[in-house]
C-alpha cells in the first residue's frame, strides 16, 4: 500500500510539473504576446493584468503562427500597481480611456498607445482602464483609487457594440474593502498572480501552437499576408429599428455620465473588414457603423468617427492595421491619437469659454 502511494504520488508529480514549471518560469516562457504574458484572467480584481509589471519581448500575432507571414515585433508593456496599462496609477486624472484590447493597445509598444500619444501632445492625466466596461471607472472612484475625471472617452470594436448592455452595478460593502485589500497589499497580491499563472494552463496550447501552428485564419485576396477574423461573416447588417435599439443602450450611458458631470465621448473601433473591405472582398464598404453614429449623434452622443482618417490612410497606401491581426498597427494608432487629441482639445476650449 505504501509503495503504491509513492507511485501515485510521483504519477500526480510528473502531471503537475509542466503547471508548476509554469507557475514559476519568467511571464512569457510559455505565451506569444505580453498580453497573454501577463492576462490575470482568473484572479483580476481592477485591471487584466499582473501589476507592476515591465516586459519586453518579441511578440508575434496568433493569426500567422507557424506560417511564411509570421511577423516578429519587439514591444514593451507596462502595468500600474492594480494592474492596467499605465506607467503609474493617476489619482486624479483628466482623461480617463475605457476600451477594449485596442484600448490596451495590443500589438503596440507602450509609447504607441492612445493614452500615451495623447499625453505627449496634451499637458493632461490621461489614465487608461482597458480592457473594461464604463462600470468599471465608477467602481475605481467608489473605491477610492482615482477621482472623477472630465472626460471619458469609450472605444468599443465594431463587432461588439450590438451587444452592449447598460450596466452600472459596483461592488460594494465589506466585499469591495476585502477585494481592494487583497489588490493592494504586495503579499496577497503576489499569491493571486501565481495562483493565476497555476490555472491558466498555457503549456499544452503554446507546444501545441508551435507544433502544428494556430487554426488557420481568412487571409485578403489582393495581399496573402493580410489576414482577417471574420472575413465576410464580419459584416452587420441590421434593420435600422434594430439599430436604433442598439444605441439607446449608449444613449443611457451618455446620460449617465452627463448625470455625473462627466463629458462621455463614444469612439467605436472598425472591424478590419470594414476598412479593408476591397481585400475581403465586398462590393462596398459596409455601413452599419456610419448608420449607429448618425443615430448616437441624433441624439446628442458625442463620437469620434474614425472611419474617415482611417480610409484616407488606405488611399495614401499606409495599411492602418497590423497585417497579420484585427488591432491597429503604426498607423493607425497615430491616426487615431491624432483624432481623440482633437477632439480633447474642443472640449478643452468648450469648458473655458
């Protein structure tokens, strides 16, 4: 009996070595990107990432894994004390970014993300909370973590604001001190972070990825090294009573934050689709995003519409898209910086006069 529970002891050993192997190997051992690197998906409180981390590494897209058109691209990311991707937690900040992972900026160097191209050009705190739904600004201020900035700006990828749902439930309570602690406090925080990296279970995916490479992805027919998600399943084509109820979801968002003494600005991020649309190929550009902006601007939603600079780009042959994922490359992050600084720059002179 004891020789058999030295033998299914060691057996249980050998099946958790790649997991602890995991557990205490650098980040990035075992993952592609920084933001898989450091994703704190299973033990997150505030942002989605480990806190107080500095990596650098040479990530490579999931879309050309293994492929002739793998595109290698040194990048740094950097992450504040609870975990978003900031150089440091602004207590006070006048521009607070919500976003999706194009807001996190994936695919990006940090001196190339939207917070910090604004802040290079503007005397301003622009802290980024990505990625995160608008909720998530407000459970920071209960919480003490930051004040209520001016602004707001919420950027959303295409494919995904039909299913925006207005939702401003906090944590709040003993609940809210005890995760706050447990965020905060070095110990407890290093225990969630390994305890993240334990379940994550990486190993099997990343061999797996460099063996046979990723599930092969839609690639342009004018260029074999553009690569799409969705392809021609990326368009959305709705009935404009269909859309109409689709905003009235950021309608009562912006009266929210209008509620708040907030200036709320609403950016939505093209599908790749969108914007290449000659490479996927459909006989036109697709127009659901120009239909939703005219309705959210009906009805008094301020927008940064994108779609304009980022078509001038294509005219001027810069591809505004990394070529082998959906997120903005070199171009398009500056085209679009060049936007929201803008637009900031508008309020800024609205509220003074």
């Amino acid at each position: 009996m004891k020789r058999f529970l030295i033998y299914i002891s060691v057996f249980a050993f050998i099946l958790q070595l790649p997991v602890l192997l995991e557990v205490f190997l650098p980040d990035n051992f075992f993952t592609f990107r920084p933001g898989e690197a450091i994703n704190a998906k299973y033990t997150a409180i505030y942002g989605p990432h480990y806190s107080n981390k500095r990596l650098t590494m040479e990530e490579v897209a999931g879309f050309s894994i293994k492929t002739p058109y793998q595109i290698k691209r040194k990048t740094t990311t950097i992450t504040d004390k609870i975990g978003y991707r900031n150089r440091i937690l602004f207590e006070n900040p006048d521009v607070v970014l919500i976003g999706d992972s194009q807001t996190v900026g994936v695919g990006s160097d940090q001196d190339e993300i939207f917070s910090e191209q604004i802040m290079d050009s503007l005397n301003l705190k622009v802290y980024n909370i990505a990625a995160a739904e608008p909720k998530e600004l407000f459970q920071l201020i209960h919480d003490s973590l930051i004040s209520k900035p001016k602004l707001v700006i919420m950027e959303k990828i295409e494919r995904e604001i039909p299913y925006f749902h207005f939702d401003m439930s906090i944590r709040t309570g003993k609940v809210s001190e005890i995760l706050k602690f447990i965020s905060l406090n070095p110990i407890t925080n290093k225990i969630s972070e390994y305890t993240s990296k334990y379940f994550r279970n990486y190993t099997p995916h990343y061999l797996r990825a460099e063996l046979v490479g990723r599930r092969e992805f839609p690639k342009s027919i004018l260029n074999d090294s553009i690569f799409f998600l969705e392809s021609e399943k990326s368009e959305i084509k709705l009935p404009d009573m269909q859309i109409q109820k689709i905003a009235d979801e950021y309608i009562k968002l912006d009266r929210y934050f209008k509620a708040n003494k907030i200036v709320f600005i609403f950016m939505p991020f093209p599908n790749k689709e969108t914007i290449l649309w000659e490479h996927v190929p459909f006989n036109k550009q697709p127009d659901f995003l120009n239909k939703f902006i005219s309705v959210l601007e009906a009805n008094q939603v301020k927008v940064i519409n994108p779609i304009p600079v980022l078509n001038k780009c294509i005219d001027e042959n810069r591809n505004p898209y990394i070529y082998d994922d959906i997120h903005y490359g070199i171009y398009g992050m500056k085209s679009v910086s060049e936007l929201m600084i803008d637009e900031i720059n508008v309020e800024i002179k609205a509220e003074k006069k």
